[in-house]
C-alpha cells in the first residue's frame, strides 16, 4: 500500500449557507453566515465573496456581531471552542475552549463579557442553556465556575430560544410548552400547550420577543402564529392566534423598532404583520424555496431570508436586492457530475427541473439552466418531472438531458432534449425534444466524436433491450437559406434480447462498448457494425470505461459480483481481475490513472491505479461514510510540479466526489495546503525596492533597518540609487496651508506642466537652456536655504545625482519648478500684506 500522510480528504467548496440564520453588520454592508466549518463574508451590495473566517476544526454552529463591539464577531462550533474575529480584516483575535460542542450561541449587550451557549449534558443527554464567562485572557479553557446553568432543557435549534426586551428575559420553546426564565426574580414560568385534539399541529417551531414591548410571538407546525401577552402573571397571560401559512412557520423575527413582524415558511412567501394592527399584512412572494430562516439588520435596512436550496435572499425596500446562491443539494442526484468543456462548471442537479453550473474555482453559482421548463408546484402528492441524466460532447457545443414522470399508475413518460450553446447569450438553447425516445427507462447516455458523417453521435442505452444512435439532421422547419439542425435515431441495435446497462465511447471515438447483462460487446461507430464480444466471470456488468493515452487497448469493467476486470483489447482476452466491490469507477481524461471507489465495512475506499500496472499508485481507506456513487476529474488550470509518487496522479487533475450527505470532497496535497495557508498572510512592503518619489513626499522610512541597512550588504550594492528631492518640493511642504493657492489653480496648473511640445523636448537647444535653468534655481535654492536656515537633505555624490537625474522625468522638473515659481510669488505677496 502506499502512503498518504501528504494528501488529505477535505470539503472544497458548496458548503451550506442555509444551515444557520446570516448575520448582517451594523453598517448594513457585510453579512456573515456558518458555512462547513468556516464563516463567510460577504458583500450584501455586490453579493461577492469578501474572504472566509477559518479556525475552527469542526462544523460552525453560530455566529453572532460582538455587542460591545460592531467590528468583531463572536463564533462557535462542535469542536467546543468560542472564536473571537475582526470579520473586517479576517483575524483571529481569541478563542475560548469550552471542552463540549455548542450548537448555539447568543449575546446581548446587557450581559457584557457573557455568552449564552446550548450544550448537550452528557448524563442525561439533554439540551442546557449555559451563561459563560469570557475573560480577556486569549486562548483560555473556560473553567467550571465561570458557567451557570439558565436553562435545563432547551431545543438545540437557534430558532426556539429569544431574548426578550432590553435582555430581562428568555423564552424557549421546545415541544408543546414555552418556558420564560425572568434574570431579576431568577424564576421560571412554563406555558404549556394543551389541545389534544391537535395536540401533534401545535408543536412548537420558532420564537421571537418583540424588542420594546412585552410581547412573545411562537411559531407552530400547523402554520398559526400565537402572541404571548401578560405573561409576568402566569394565570393571566393573553394569547392572539395569526393564521396565514398553511404549513409549518420556519422562522420569526422582528424589526430593530418592533414595528413589523416578520415570517417564513414553505410557502416562499416572506410576510410582515404590523405590530398592534396584525390584521394589516403585506407580502413578499416568489422567493424561489422554502424560507428557512428570517433576519434583519440591526439598523432595519436590510431583511435577508435564508432558503432549502442553499441560497440567501438580501431584501431591500420590500425588493430583492441581492441573492447569494450556494450549491444547490436536493434529496437525491440523479444526473453524475459533469464538467462543461468550456466554463470548467461542475454540473449536476440543482432545482427541481434544472440543471446548476457552479464555479468550483469561486465557489459560486454561475447559472441555472431550467430543463423541464415548467412550473413547480410545492406539494408532496403532486408528481413531476425529474431531471435524470445529462451528457456534454467533447467541444461543449452540445448538451444531451433525460427528464422522466412516473406515475403509480399510468406508463412512464420520458422525454430526451438537445440543447445547443448559444454565443450570443452564453448558454443553452434547446433544439430537439423527443418524446418516448424508448419503452423503457433510459439506463446510461454518451456521445461520441465527430466523424465524416457530420457531427457528433448520441448513444442512448434502455431497459427495453436496446441501445440507439441519433445524430444531427437538417430540420424540416428550416429553409436552406438558413441554418437549422435538429437529431434523429439513425440506428437501433440490440444482442440477444437482453437488456443494456451501460455504454462508453473510446478516446479516440473508434470503438463503441456496450454491456448487456454478463457481456461486453464492442461495435465500430463507421457502420454501427458488431464486432466482438468480451468473456468475463459471471455477474452484471455495471460500468465500463476504456483506458487513455498509453493504456488505451484496455477497457476496464465492474461486475454485481463485486469483481473488477480488465480486457486486452489487442487479444480480445480477460488480463487481469481482482475481488472489489467498486461503486464507481472513471477514468482521468489527461492521464492513463483510473480512480476506484469501493464499499468497505459502510465506508469507502479509493484506490488510484494503472490498468497496465498491478500496483496501485494510490489508495486511502475511509475516505468517507457510505458509499460513493458520483465523482469526476476537473482539469486543472495549471499543472502541478509534485515529485512524490503518491501526489503524481493530482498534478494535471482534481478529483472531486459527493459523499452520502451530499458533501463536495476533493483531495488536497501538502503544497497544495502550504499554497493556500500563504495566501492569506499579510501582503508587506520589501524595503529593498528603490524609493519613488511619491514614497519620499509621504516620508515613509523603512522600519527596523536591519542589515539591508549596511553599505557593506551585498543587496545594498545592487539596490538601484534613490530619486533625489527637489527644494521646491521641500519649500512647497514648508509653506503653511493657508497661505498656497487654491487646490484648483495648482491642478490646472500640474495639467498645462504635463503638456510638453514634441519638438521642444527634441530641440538640443531647448535642452540646453533647461539644463542650465535648473542649475540656476539649485543654485538659488542653496543660498536661501543658508540664509532661512532651512536645512535640506544631504546631496548625494555626483555618480548618483546624474543616476536621479536620468531617472526622473522631464514633466516632473517642469511640474516642480511651477509649483516654486507659484510659492515664492505667494511669499513676496504675504511679505508686502504684514508690511502694510
């Protein structure tokens, strides 16, 4: 086996944005939101990616603005550690080891140097609300006695626990009761639920308290909002009953002001109730998913809903400003990942009946394309279509989709779809839409190379025992004046009535391989012509795919009984196989490697390898829970120079794969790591680079010295010599502020000195007597300096002057001298005002 201490499995991007309410600024112009095990920063005007917070070890379960500080936010996560940020410039500046994960946090600006954190009892394994104590000592394990028990048993979900007005009280939900725990009297009342007639609907799902009055408003799953009154007499406290969701309120929120109260649900709908006149609503709809959760700004400029599908919603004047979309992850993938040839986008499911492009490099949403162009319908019981396959040919000129219906008990409807890329809009454009393209379910589709038929072919493999080939064909609709090509089968092929599984076209486009059942057959794709078929050990074959480059004559196959096999196919024969249940199997398109995923003990395994080589070139154990069953190389933009034989296979690619939770997982080697860690340090100034003039009028000087500083250095020789000042520059600096011209004339003047005739500066006459002007004025400027008493810097040697002198530009000695010119002219004239 080989090695891997040097590579490790990490999530790469697509993390989930929708896992925690965002947080918003008080300036209204970043939001913050837990993605994975980082936080995130982004521009709530440009929706952009400012940087990330990275510290933690494991998932983020809250972040929060540090209320005695609008320029630092607080952060925890299941590791149990609290993180102290400055989100501006993204810097750690403490943590707080509290030795038990936290699944939520809140602070409130009474409670200063507290935190309010949910951790999980680990006798009774039950939820406690816990104050904590952050002292200002960096990187501290909090102890025992600086935590306090509020609450025994809280939900874990942030959405059940509120601060009430002005942090006097708590209330949580949790079930079918409301607990409000009062800090004055340190006493707790309940206020439990009791219908039973629905008792299951009225469970409760979220809690907010109005911000100035005494007001508590819950959520429930039967889509009713009660507000809670009179509730510091438990015998008297009032209940009102909002009802406008049909289905489970997800979140509550109110405004800064407590004007406004805000909800979401299923509905995609955002809805504000005005406070006192709940009768009076207004609505937000079409929002694009389920509202998981509602925030807003602390200056009430800015709501911002989170969604089901990993997307954040900016709302600004009752209008969507702004839209933050993640990486789409529904309940299941039906298509594999591909990547789009030209804008290296992995592709894969994204909204019901769309397929996303997503920027791996920006971990951002590029595009949906929308597939089954029609209207989704948020209903269970309601049947739709599901996007099921795609397939890019090689150019990426052309995109092939499955999209199917399957009613319990009408036929399966299925319809395959040709989209062309168009130039002119930088997307897909449909072409062809074929209805019922089989009788049975579409199992694997592929395309092929072009060839001297025209364009590229299409394969498609079905359970009703057959595969078909369709290719491009003039459309009827069209004239011949214009250009118009739609696809059609031009040929069917079967074997043995038995049904095809799966089918891959070789690099070179000159075979076609197709498994039906137990056996391989290969076919020419000149005339669709049967030309051999492969033996193998009995069992299903369930992926095929041939080798690349030098390992082109083998074509490598898995079987239903956990067998992988490889053929010559030189000789036709079986050379070599081995016992492994591989879930998926795919070749590297840049490079001979092949990539196996096996299931092992319920995780898997990858090994990388060679098909002309027994030994694999890589393999690691555990890569991740479950099973893997959608992966694909990407291209690397530029190819990496790794020596070590177990990182060789990740120099021209990447490996990407979805785990069982729908994580996106790559491998990352130790340079790689190291590359991007510098990435993030502070940008600094090298001192050894020459002063421009522009440095000098600033007076930077360097910091430390150091040996740079010696005039024995070795660096110091080569250092190029700097510009040396002029003295009206100096004057001008000494001149008070109020005594100059105004900015304007100086500017106007600076515009009319960059202004230099051609033929002037060519004249050697004109030259001459610049030169022996400005000698005159060095000389002036010597003798005022001795008569003022202004002490100018040290000239340098003759050698180094001459240097400056070629160095600087002939529109800056101009500039110079004007500016003097204009400074002594307002001298003279002040001289005259304080003797009159």
């Amino acid at each position: 086996m080989v090695e891997h201490e040097k590579i490790r499995v990490v999530q790469c991007g697509g993390c989930r944005l929708n896992f925690r309410a965002p947080v918003v600024t008080n300036d209204s112009k970043f939001l913050l939101c837990a993605s994975g095990v980082c936080v995130k920063v982004y521009s709530t005007a440009t929706e952009e990616f400012v940087h990330e917070l990275r510290g933690h070890s494991d998932l983020v379960t809250a972040v929060l603005i540090k209320p005695s500080n609008h320029l630092q936010a607080y952060s925890c996560s299941v590791d149990g550690s609290v993180r102290l940020w400055d989100f501006t410039d993204g810097i750690l500046i403490k943590s707080y080891f509290i030795g038990q994960p936290i699944y939520a946090m809140y602070a409130t600006a009474q409670h200063k140097g507290m935190v309010f954190i949910v951790i999980q009892n680990q006798t009774n394994e039950v939820f406690q609300l816990v104050a904590v104590e952050l002292s200002q000592d960096a990187d501290e394990l909090v102890k025992d006695e600086d935590r306090s028990l509020v609450l025994p048993h809280v939900n874990a979900s942030p959405e059940c626990i509120a601060f009430g007005r002005e942090s006097e009280y708590i209330a949580s939900v949790e079930a079918l009761c409301m607990t409000v725990y009062f800090f004055r009297k340190g006493k707790t009342s309940s206020f439990p639920l009791c219908n039973k007639k629905t008792v299951g609907k009225n469970t409760f799902t979220c809690v907010a308290c109005h911000p100035k009055d005494d007001v508590i408003a819950t959520g429930h799953v039967d889509g009713k909002i009660r507000l809670w009154r009179n509730f510091h007499q438990k015998k008297q406290y009032t209940q009102m009953t909002l009802h406008w969701h049909h289905d489970t309120v997800s979140s509550l929120c109110y405004t800064p002001e407590g004007t406004n109260l805000l909800s979401g649900g299923v509905e995609s709908v955002l809805v504000q109730w005005k406070h006192g006149q709940e009768s009076q609503k207004e609505f937000l709809p079409r929002l694009g998913a389920s509202i998981t959760h509602v925030t807003v700004s602390p200056d009430g400029a800015l709501f911002c809903t989170s969604h089901s599908d990993n997307k954040i919603t900016i709302i600004k004047s009752c209008k969507v400003s702004a839209v933050i979309q993640g990486l789409v992850k529904g309940q299941s993938i039906a298509t594999d990942l591909l990547v789009d040839p030209r804008s290296k986008a992995l592709v894969l499911n994204g909204k019901p009946g769309h397929l996303q492009f997503y920027s791996l490099e920006r971990d951002k949403l590029l595009f949906n394309l929308d597939i089954v162009q029609q209207e989704y319908i948020h209903e269970l019981a309601v049947l739709q279509f599901r996007v099921v396959k795609a397939a890019f040919e090689a150019s990426g000129e052309w995109l092939a989709t499955v999209e199917e219906l399957r009613p319990k008990t009408a036929e399966l409807e299925l319809h395959l779809k040709l989209w062309a890329f168009d130039h002119q809009t930088q997307s897909f454009a449909l072409t062809t839409t074929i209805s019922a393209p089989h009788e049975g379910e579409i199992t694997a589709m592929c395309f092929g190379l072009a060839d001297h038929r025209g364009g590229p072919p299409l394969i498609t493999t079905s359970k009703d025992g057959h595969f078909k080939v369709w290719r491009q064909v003039p459309s009827p609709n069209h004239t011949e004046d214009e250009a118009g090509w739609s696809w059609a089968c031009d040929f069917v092929g079967s074997y043995h009535n038995l049904r095809p599984h799966c089918c891959c076209f070789s690099a070179d486009g000159s075979l076609l391989a197709v498994g039906f059942r137990e056996v391989v057959t290969l076919w020419s794709p000149a005339t669709w012509e049967l030309l051999t078929t492969l033996s193998q050990p009995p069992g299903e074959i369930r992926n095929l795919c041939f080798g690349r480059l030098s390992c082109s004559k083998y074509l490598l196959g898995t079987t239903a009984k956990n067998l992988l096999c490889c053929w010559n196919l030189l000789t036709c024969s079986l050379e070599w196989s081995t016992s492994m249940d591989v879930s998926l199997l795919l070749p590297d398109p840049l490079s001979e490697n092949m990539a196996a995923f096996c299931s092992q003990d319920n995780c898997a395994d990858l090994f990388v390898f060679k098909p002309c080589e027994p030994r694999p070139l890589f393999c690691q154990k555990a890569v991740c829970p479950g099973r893997v069953t959608r992966a694909v190389f990407t291209p690397r933009d530029a190819m990496q120079d790794s020596c070590d034989e177990s990182c060789q296979w990740l120099n021209r690619s990447r490996l990407y794969f979805l785990s069982q939770c729908t994580e996106l997982m790559t491998f990352i080697t130790e340079d790689e790591e190291k590359q991007l860690l510098a990435s993030h340090k502070e940008f600094t100034i090298d001192d050894t680079v020459a002063k421009t003039p522009f440095r000098l009028l600033l007076g930077q000087q360097p910091q430390g010295g150091g040996d740079l500083d010696r005039p024995d250095h070795s660096d110091t020789a080569k250092r190029e010599p700097p510009p040396r000042g002029s003295a009206a520059v100096r004057e001008l600096l000494q001149t008070p502020s109020h005594v100059l011209p105004a900015a304007t004339f100086l500017c106007s003047m600076f515009v009319q000195s960059l202004l230099i005739s051609v033929a002037e500066s060519s004249d050697p006459k004109h030259v001459e007597k610049e030169m022996e002007s400005e000698k005159e004025e060095e000389d002036d400027s010597e003798e005022e300096e001795m008569e003022t008493g202004h002490v100018g810097a040290k000239r340098p040697s003759t050698a180094a002057s001459e240097a400056a002198e070629d160095a600087a530009p002939a529109m800056t000695r101009a500039q110079l001298r004007e500016l003097r010119r204009v400074t002594k002219l307002d001298r003279s004239w002040l001289s005259g005002l304080l003797d009159s």
